[in-house]
C-alpha cells in the first residue's frame, strides 16, 4: 500500500509539472506543440488508470472522481495564464482566486477520498494538496512591501475606475496592494524578492495605469537588455507600443503598458541561437528569466528571478509577468525593394511577398536613437514614418488590449491630463520666449 500511495503521489507530480510547463506558452500568446499537449494529456491518463485500476479490479468511483478532480484543479491552475488573453468572466474569477481555490477543493475532495479508502488515490491528493498549500503560502499577500504613492494622472484614472470608492473598488476586485490611508493613496511595490504585480489584470481588465512599481521594473528591464544586446552587437530598436511611448509620449512609457517591445535585426554572425543564448546567459548571471520560443522566432525576458529546476516552471502560474519581448528581423527582398521581414504581424505592418510582414530597411536601419525613460537608446533610423506603418494615425490614442468599458470610464481623466499636459508646454514655450 505505502507503494502504491508513492507511486500515485509521483504520478500525479509528474504530471502537475508537464503540464505548468504548457502554461508559458499561453502566457506569452502561442500555442503550445501538439506534442507537448499529447504528452501531458497521457501522463494525466495513465495517472488516473493507475488510481482506478488494481489487482482487484475496476474502481468505478475513483475513475470520475480523480479525473474530475484533476480537470477541475488544471483548470483553476491554468487561469491565470489563460487570462493573459481576453478571458470569460468565469476564467476570470479563477484566475483572481486560484491560489486559495485549490486548497479548498482539495479539501472537500479529500475527505471524501478517505470515505473511500482508494490509497492511490489518497497518494495523488496529497501531493496535490502539498503543492497548493506551498502555492498558497507563497503567493499570499506581502504586507513589508515598499509602499509607493498614488499622485497625479494615476490617481485620477484609479478614481474613475472606482467611481469615487477606491475602498469599494479594491475590495470587490482583490487589489492587495492598494493601501488607503489617513487621506493618501499608496501601493504595495513589487520587487525581485516578491511576486509580480498581477498588471496584466490591473491594467487591461481594470483600465488602471501600471503600477509605478512595475514601470520602474520595466525601465530597468529594457534599459538592461538593450545594453546586452549593444554589448553583442546587435542592431536593435524600440519597437510597437514601447516606441510609440518614446515618440508621442515625449520619452515616457503608455500610462497602460503592459510589456517592453524591443527587435533586432538578424546579420550572417547575429543569429537567433546566439542571441537566445548570449541573453541567457546575461540572465543567468544577473537574475532575470528568459524563455525562448525559436519557431516563434520570439525570446521572453523577464524581472522576476528563475527558480530552481523544476520549481521553475511554477512562475507560469503567476497572474503578472513584467516582461519584455524580442522579435527578430532578417533581411529580405520583397517586391524588388529591400525589407526587414517578421514571421508575424506587429499593427497593421504590411504583407511581404513570402508570406511574412516587414518595412523598408532604410526606414529602419542604421538605427538612430531616442531619449526613452530618461536614458538614449537605439529607435528605428525614421520613427515617425516606423509608427505610421504600424498603426496609421498614432497620435489618436488607441487603448489596446484595455476592456471597452474600463478605457470608456477612463477617457475624462485622459483627457484632463492631455489638456494639461498640452497647457504646461504652452506656458513653458511663453516663459521661454
């Protein structure tokens, strides 16, 4: 028996880690291989064989029971990384609660498990529950966080959010993080030491600007990479909403960003192996996590340190992820003219004659440079132009990837701050004159 209870609890953990590994791909837009899937899908079948067929038989409860437990349990797990893209209410709601929903399930599920007396499947819940009560305990609130200020355009987009009930709001929505008192507004800052703000849905489903904690984390992400990449020698830019901040936001970060966008241009010594590995390995030494994707031809940096094997793959369980992405260009030959090409589309950016999107290489390189978050950093030789062909108009402010109803509740507050912006510039240009 003491046999039998090992082996299902190793089952069940071998399964539990193929399949967070699954969960980076959706966490960062891709889907993952039908291999990968397969293999996952067949640990968890031969799991529940295992508990519910022995040497007396067929159990006919603890077939439904350990299935439906583990389906119930993935998905809960799952959510979070699922709710990286636009998401139902109920994938939603499980992504906000996972990290206390398993132990309660579990819970309930052992103590009918005991009802039965099936040892197998006793072994499989407790390691089940031995990985979601560390989840639990390690995910819970930080109350020592360094606290940041709430001022200015922040606040102002937090209280039309809220309608005014900045308690009511964070209480309904879960924000931890927002500390109210004594009249003042602050936020529990995120740190290397602590899980990611959960900005994904801070920003996209709330409308709320990102949290200054992460921007700060975002600056220094981005400020660094491109300092690996300029040590490589890889030509690179600024590139998408990462740009286009630089551009019409006068140096500064989208008030809604939610990631840094940066690409290179790939050259006969510049490969995509070497870039992968030479960020690796930067990573590795400096504490910053990378995940590559080379039929994607995407590479994912991010703040938080990586773990231990397999402990790892456990951060795809995480609601945030302060991160920056790499595409990569090559060279190519479209329509008689000389592009950089992409495998997939960024904006509205133009079709290529091989099936991939591209620009003009002269619009691109030599690359030039940009005051981007109080530094200099590599931008596209004509960025205006650049921007153009991504998104047309971008000087009309576009809230990508933001719920409708929370970029409607947040255009009044936009606006104000637009107009005062525009204000101040004409005031300084008065003084100066």
């Amino acid at each position: 028996m003491a046999i039998d209870f090992v082996i299902a609890a190793a089952l069940y953990v071998v399964t539990y880690l193929s399949f967070v590994r699954l969960l980076k791909y959706p966490r960062n837009w891709h889907s993952p291989s039908l291999a990968m899937s397969l293999t996952t899908a067949g640990l968890a079948a031969v799991t529940v064989t295992y508990v519910s067929v022995s040497t007396d038989g067929y159990d006919p409860v603890a077939l439904p029971l350990s299935a439906g437990i583990i389906a119930v349990l993935f998905s809960i797990i799952a959510a979070p990384a699922i709710a990286f893209r636009p998401a139902s209410q109920w994938i939603e709601f499980m992504a906000r609660h996972g990290h206390y929903a398993g132990p309660c399930i579990l819970a309930f599920a052992i103590a009918a498990t005991f009802a039965l007396h099936n040892i197998k499947l006793q072994g499989v819940l407790a390691a089940a529950m031995a990985i979601e009560l560390a989840w639990f305990f390690w995910r819970r609130p930080n109350y020592q966080r360094r606290l940041h200020p709430i001022v200015g355009h922040d606040l102002s987009v937090l209280k039309a959010q809220a309608k005014g009930d900045l308690e009511g709001f964070a209480r309904q929505h879960g924000i931890h993080e927002l500390v109210l008192s004594e009249g003042t507004v602050n936020w529990r800052g995120c740190s290397k030491e602590t899980p990611p703000c959960p900005y994904n849905f801070y920003v996209n489903h709330l409308g709320l600007n990102t949290a200054p904690c992460c921007r700060e984390h975002m600056a220094n992400l981005c400020h660094y990479v491109a300092a690996c990449l300029r040590d490589m020698g890889a030509a690179h830019w600024l590139e998408g909403g990462t740009l286009l901040g630089a551009v019409r936001e006068n140096g500064r970060l989208l008030a809604w960003e939610d990631d840094v966008d940066i690409s290179v241009a790939l050259e006969e010594k510049i490969t995509f192996d070497s870039i992968a590995a030479g960020l690796a390995a930067c990573a590795a030494r400096d504490g910053y996590y990378v995940d590559v994707f080379k039929k994607k031809r995407h590479i994912a940096i991010s703040y938080d340190r990586p773990g231990r094997w397999p402990l790892s793959w456990e951060r795809n369980r995480m609601r945030g992820d302060i991160r920056l992405d790499i595409a990569v260009y090559e060279h190519a030959v479209s329509y008689g003219k000389l592009v950089l090409e992409r495998k997939f589309c960024k904006g509205a950016m133009p079709l290529t004659e091989h099936g991939g999107y591209g620009v003009a290489r002269e619009m691109v390189l030599p690359t030039s440079t940009i005051t981007f978050l109080g530094r200099d950093i590599a931008c596209p030789n004509k960025p205006t132009a650049y921007l153009h062909s991504l998104y047309g108009d971008f000087a009309e402010v576009a809230y990508t990837y933001v719920d409708m109803a929370a970029a409607k509740n947040r255009c009044e507050a936009d606006s104000a701050a637009k107009h005062a912006h525009t204000q101040s510039k004409s005031s300084a240009r008065g003084t100066a004159d």
